[in-house]
C-alpha cells in the first residue's frame, strides 16, 4: 500500500484544535501526522465542498475575511489507534469544559460521565 501508512506503525502525531480567530476558543480538536500550517491549509482549502458542521464554520469564516487559526495541544509517538484516543480524550475535556466543540458524533464518553 504505498502512500498509506499501517494503523500500528509508529510515527509523531500532533492533536490540534481550530480555533476561532476572535476569540480563541477551540471549536473543533483533530489529529494529524502532517505539519500543523499544512493541516490547517487543507482545512481551508479542503472544507470548501464538505457538508459539515466543521466545514460550515470554516466556510464562514472566510468569507467574512477571517481565518481559523490552529493550536497543538498534545503531540507525541505512537500509532493511528493512539492518535484517535488521544483525539477522543482531548473532545471529552475540552466539551466537559464548555467548549461548543464542532466534533459530531461527539464520542460516547461525552455522555457517560458528568462534567468533573
């Protein structure tokens, strides 16, 4: 499988939120192997032909001048099954946090606990 990395081979992974340009508040936390600048580069280009809520917000944004803007908020070695943990432990703290998060579905631990 060339290009496609196996969901068990290590590599760096950053997790990330898109943040509104005002105010700085996380509104949607994903992860990535790529450099956070590309990352964001594709959202903004990417977004523009997806239905979403993410893609909506994004889509806003620039057309009203504005860009989201990208914020690392735990980067390290592991595999794409750690990076999608890791991305789910990061929407359950930031939503227990009363961050409007666009992530949906929201993972199921959003709703198996109260907020602490």
């Amino acid at each position: 499988m060339t290009g496609q990395r196996s969901s068990t081979a290590a590599q760096q992974y950053t997790i990330y939120a898109l943040c509104d340009p005002d105010s700085g508040e996380e509104r949607y936390v994903g992860q990535t192997a790529a450099p956070l600048g590309i990352r964001l580069e594709e959202h903004c280009r990417g977004d523009l032909g997806k239905r979403s809520a993410r893609s909506a917000w994004v889509k806003q944004q620039l057309a009203t001048g504005r860009r989201p803007t990208i914020k690392e908020l735990e980067r390290f070695w592991g595999t794409r099954k750690d990076a999608y943990a890791a991305e789910r432990k990061w929407i359950v703290a930031l939503h227990r946090a009363g961050r409007d998060l666009l992530n949906y579905p929201l993972p199921k631990e959003v709703h198996d606990a109260p907020p602490e």
